[in-house]
C-alpha cells in the first residue's frame, strides 16, 4: 500500500456511529486550514458517513482506501479561502486544459497536497505541492507554457504568480479540479 502524507492521523478503529465523526470534528479543530488528516475506522458505515459530513461542513473528503478491515479516510480542512476570486491575471478553463494537456511544448503542474493528488489528477501532470514549489521551481520547463491547477484556483493563482515572478510562462487553472470532468488518474 502507498503511503500518502498527512498531517495527523486519528485512530477510530472500533468505534461504531457516530464516534468517526464526532473525533474527526474535534481533531479538525486542532488541524490548519488546508491540513489532511487520515481517519482510520472499522466501521464500514464511517465511509458513507464521513463522505457527507465533510460536504456539509466544507471540508474536501479525498477518498478512502481500504487495508484489510482497516478503512483509511483522507479528508482536508477547508482553506477557507478556496472561493476567492483568483488575482493572476491569466487565466483558462479545464476545457482548454483537456484540449492542450498532451501537446509537447505544454506542462500540466497540479500544486495540491499529496493526498488530494493521489487520489484524482490530471494523467501525466507533474505533481509539486505549493509549499515545495519555490524549492522545486527548477524541476520547470521554463520553455513551456505551464497550466497550474489546483482544487478551486486558489493555490494555483499563488503559484502563478510565484512561478512568474521567476519569469515562468504560467496559466492558471480554474475552476481546476473541483470540476474536472475528464479522465484522471491515481497513485494510490
């Protein structure tokens, strides 16, 4: 089984309804926003439950991965900035990703944490969490255009303007992977 990081992980191994829930509430308090906690449960209802409590509270429910009777749920605490209006100035659709996502003189760069990535990205993107990426910005094409995705726009539109102030051709991504309606791959 891959490893995905996160930030904490909480061990509801036992508990029946609704104490999942209820732990994970009181462990998302302690949690920065944009953190990940793994919730690992026993009870194969906690998946279902789990799912539906971080829609309704705006937390990122990210998936589940099974390990024998343990289930392993990743969910994200809410940025609380995800809705903002993006500031870099250029901007494009996921429909023109789709549609220049294989040429060669383009690079797809997803800036989202780990686990949010290993569950859902776009085939071939390269993958540089936004808190690595001045670190990393040498592993960048800086002779191709750079589509910077993210989950709603708003990491990316940091990135954008991180990566062109290094006078890297950028273009962000939005609404990005909230509403990716196109073929995606995993790595867990």
């Amino acid at each position: 089984m891959q490893t995905i990081k996160t930030d904490i992980v909480l061990d509801a191994r036992g508990l029946a309804c609704p104490m999942p829930i209820v732990r994970t509430k009181k462990t998302m308090k302690t949690l920065e926003p944009g953190q990940v906690v793994e919730v690992q449960a026993t009870d194969k209802g906690s998946t279902a439950d789990l799912r539906a409590w971080a829609n309704s509270t705006g937390n990122q429910y990210l998936g589940t991965i099974e390990d024998g009777d343990v289930l392993r749920h990743y969910v994200r605490k809410a940025s609380g900035n995800d809705q903002e209006a993006p500031a870099f100035e250029k901007v494009v659709n996921n429909e023109t990703v789709e549609a220049v996502r294989q040429n060669a003189d383009t690079l797809v760069l997803d800036v989202r944490e780990t686990a949010e990535y290993a569950f859902a990205h776009i085939p071939n993107a390269l993958h540089i969490p936004l808190g690595e990426l001045d670190a990393r910005s040498e592993e960048l094409d800086s002779s191709k255009t750079i589509y910077v995705v993210c989950r709603t726009g708003s990491r990316s539109d940091l990135a954008c303007q991180q990566l062109a102030a290094k006078g890297f051709n950028v273009q962000n991504v939005v609404p990005g992977m909230s509403d990716w309606k196109y073929d995606t791959n995993q790595t867990i």
